[in-house]
C-alpha cells in the first residue's frame, strides 16, 4: 500500500461556529467539509495546510494546532488517504468563495452532517470534545460505506 499525505483545516470563529465548505468539483464534490488538500514538494504539512486553506477560502492561518490524524482505506485500492487534521482560531482576511469551495459558517448543533463524509459523524463529536489528538482510521467500501473504523486518542508524551 501507498499513503497520500493530504490536509484538511477546521475554522472556528470567536462565537464558535465553524467554517465548512460545500466543495464544487473534484474529491467530494457536493460535500460540505473543512479545507485542504495535497503536500507539495518541499512543503511541511502544516504549510501545505496554511497554503491549501488560503487558496480554497481567502483565509490566512496565523496559527495552526494540530488536532487528529485521519486514515482512509478502501476496499481494492493500494492508496491510503493519510489526513493530518489541523484547527485555526487565529487568521485574517476575509472569506470568499472560490473555484473550489462555497464556504459557510455553521453553529455546532447544525453541522450537516448528512451531506458531509460518512465518518464526519464519527469523529467529528470527538474533535468538538477537544482534549487530546485523535487517530481515526476507516475501511471504506466505495463512498457509502464504512466496514472498519477506529477512533482513539493519542497522547504525544
Ligand atoms: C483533501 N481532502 C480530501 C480528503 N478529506 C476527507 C476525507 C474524508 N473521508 C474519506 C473517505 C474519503 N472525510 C473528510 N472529512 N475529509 C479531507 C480533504
């Protein structure tokens, strides 16, 4: 098996809302989820996080915490999808929708999570929790279902 490292960036705003995408082409197309996308060459994750958040919704991370590791299997593919979560309270600029996204700000208790990633549901309730990083890890048979998944926390010590 191969890994494809990728990002995916949650905002949160001072009256703890979170900003969500409604992706309009590619991987997930008609998903809502957070930003992200490939490392590039010479790129650390983290940049490629910052970078990937600035082109997909105008925003610029000033600081970005590390909140849970993602791995995505599916039933037949080699590749794995090794997600490196990260959360954002400090940015500036101003939204804006892109070729990529429609961003929205969207109350906790209304994320929707029934136009969203399957396993949204799964970790999203415990990235919400806060506390230590999480590791989660999900076999995918196709894109609409789930056989296998694991969700821990893991401590860095
Ligand atoms: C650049 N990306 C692509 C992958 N991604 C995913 C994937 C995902 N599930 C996997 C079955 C597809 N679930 C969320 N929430 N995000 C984050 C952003």
């Amino acid at each position: 098996t191969t890994r494809k490292i990728l990002t995916l960036t949650l905002v949160r705003n001072v009256a703890d809302e979170i900003l969500l995408g409604l992706k309009k082409r590619g991987f997930g197309e008609g998903k809502w989820n957070g930003f992200g996308g490939k490392v590039e060459p010479g790129e650390t994750i983290p940049q490629a996080a910052a970078r990937e958040l600035t082109e997909e919704c105008g925003l610029q991370a000033h600081y970005l915490t590390k909140v849970g590791l993602l791995d995505f299997e599916f039933v037949n593919d080699p590749v794995i999808l090794e997600v490196h979560v990260f959360e954002t309270r400090q940015y500036s600029g101003t939204v804006i929708e892109t070729e990529e996204m429609c961003p929205k700000w969207y109350k906790i208790e209304d994320i929707p999570f029934q136009n969203m990633w399957l396993d949204d549901a799964v970790w999203f309730p415990r990235y919400l929790k806060g506390g230590p990083q999480f590791y989660g890890y999900f076999l995918y048979k196709g894109f609409d279902t789930i056989l296998k998944q694991e969700l821990k926390s893991t401590d860095l010590s």
